[in-house]
C-alpha cells in the first residue's frame, strides 16, 4: 500500500508541488485552528498564564450558568434559518431571471445586485441614517408623515424591532458569492440538453429547472449553500454597526459577537474557544443535512 501511494505521488509530483502552497496555507489557517479551539476548549487560558486542562467545565458552564450564550444561540439560530435559506433562494432566482439576458446586460445585472455585498461595511451609515431614532431619521420621518406614528421610535435601540432589522439589512446584502456561483453554474449548463429535455416531455421552464438546470449545476447548488450557511453562521458585523456592542439587552447578540466578547475584551480564551467548537459542529451538521438535500434534487 504504501508503495502504491509513493508511486502515485511520483507519477503525478507536478500536480501535488503545485498545491504544496495552497494546502499549507490551507493546514495552518484552517484545519491548526479549529485543532486548536478544540483542545483550547478544554482548558483555562487567560493568555496570560499557561493553558490549564479543566475538563468539560467549559461546556457545562455555557448551557447551565451563562444566560447570555443561550440568548446568542437563539439568536443565531432564528437568524441562520430566516436569511440562510431566503438569501439562497433569492441569489439562485436573480440569477436564473438574467441568464437569458445577452453578455453585456448580464454582465451589468450581475454587477448592480453584486454593489450591495461589494461595498460592505460602508453602507451601515446609510442603514443607521434611515433607522435614526430621531425625527430627522427617514423611516420616522415617513411614517410620521404618514400619520401612522405619532413620536419617533428608537429601532436601533428597542429589543422589539433590533434582530427583524438586522435580518432585512443582511438580506438587502446577500447577493454575494452564492450568487456569483449560480451566475457562472447556469452558463456551464449545455444547452443540448434543454432540446432534448423537449423531446422527452418537458413543457414549461420550471420542469426545465427541476429536471435539467439544477441536476446540472450541483456542484455550484452545494458550494452556494455551504458559503451561505457560513455567512449566516457568522454574522457579527451588522449586529455591531448598527444595534452596538452590545446591543440593547442583548437583542442583536449572535454566537459570533459572544466570542468576541470573551475572546477579545475579556480574554477567556478557553471559555471562547468552547464557544467556537459549539458553533462550528452546528455549521458542519446544518451543511450535512442541506448537502443531502441538494443531492435529491432532481429525483
């Protein structure tokens, strides 16, 4: 066997001299430090003294003792299965609905739904400007033009209305890299295929999507969903931009903003990276399960 395997990587030494850089990068900036949240997560580390092994102390501590966790948890939790799954599919219909377009117009398409999620951290202002808990705020503004409300409401600031904002501000975000995905699995898809799908029975375009389209692009499917369930996961920085850290009672709390809350303001990195061992098992079963979806479909 291992003769076997030496004479592989001799036939084909090219091959692995050129991903020597990518999987060494990929060894220590990805699999070194989920190796090490895990170890870390047993222990005490204060990054002052020494890592001390204290068990499953940490683990206990954040179902049983800190209120806070669970809030974040929730949190996360409402909002990966709210914006995950809307984000996926309104990435996928934008861009099955300019495919057809010609070159030049798709290309101009894909860039005006691309802006929002190119630009980033720079539009929270404007979000903050529109949500202003004064007057002068534009939605305030409007609605007490309106007469709907009679004084201004603080949304950034009231509990009630912090985690729906924040999940229609990373909505307005979402056409990012799942979308580019789709844009460029739709145009691989050979286009024999649809002709003869004709001559087989097919008679509308959604029998086209079910039975062509999406069984052709699986792989884009897959590393659409897997960037999505990522990005839903790990949403932190609309959460600080806009309702603070930390926000008003813990509102817009979400696992990732808990971590940096122990990780780099108080410094329990053990406690921290317990917290991250319990977010990354929750990211890897979600992308199980929604890989055997996208499997079936199709069937």
């Amino acid at each position: 066997m291992k003769r076997s395997i030496s004479q592989t990587i001799g036939r084909h030494k090219e091959s692995y001299l050129l991903m020597t850089p990518y999987m060494i990068f990929f060894l220590l900036f990805t699999i070194l430090p989920v190796v090490l949240s895990i170890v870390l997560g047993f222990t005490y580390y204060n990054m002052i003294e020494p890592p001390r092994f204290i068990g499953w102390y940490n683990f206990i501590r954040l179902f049983l003792d800190d209120d806070i966790f669970i809030v974040a948890m929730k949190n996360t939790l409402f909002f990966a299965f709210v914006t995950g799954p809307l984000s996926y599919l309104l990435s996928f219909l934008v861009a099955w609905m300019i495919n057809d377009l010609s070159k030049t117009l798709r290309s101009i398409a894909t860039t005006v739904f691309y802006i929002p999620t190119i630009i980033g951290i720079s539009v929270f202002p404007m979000w903050r400007l529109i949500f202003s808990p004064d007057a002068y705020g534009y939605l305030n503004g409007m609605l007490m033009g309106l007469g709907i409300i009679s004084d201004p409401i603080a949304w950034l600031l009231d509990k009630e209305y912090i985690l729906l904002i924040l999940i229609v501000v990373q909505l307005w975000m979402s056409l990012g890299i799942s979308f580019l995905a789709f844009v460029a699995g739709l145009q691989t898809v050979d286009r024999s295929l649809y002709e003869a799908g004709v001559m087989d029975g097919i008679k509308n375009r959604f029998q086209e999507l079910w039975y062509i389209t999406l069984p052709s692009m699986i792989p884009q499917l897959i590393f659409g969903a897997v960037m999505q369930i990522v990005i839903s996961f790990s949403v932190a920085d609309v959460s600080i931009q806009l309702a603070g850290f930390p926000s008003t009672e813990y509102a817009g709390e979400t696992l990732v903003t808990h971590i940096m809350d122990y990780g780099s303001i108080r410094y329990e990195m053990g406690y921290a990276s317990a917290m991250a061992v319990v977010l990354f098992f929750m990211m890897v079963f979600t992308n199980r399960l929604v890989t055997k979806i996208l499997q079936k479909v199709g069937i």
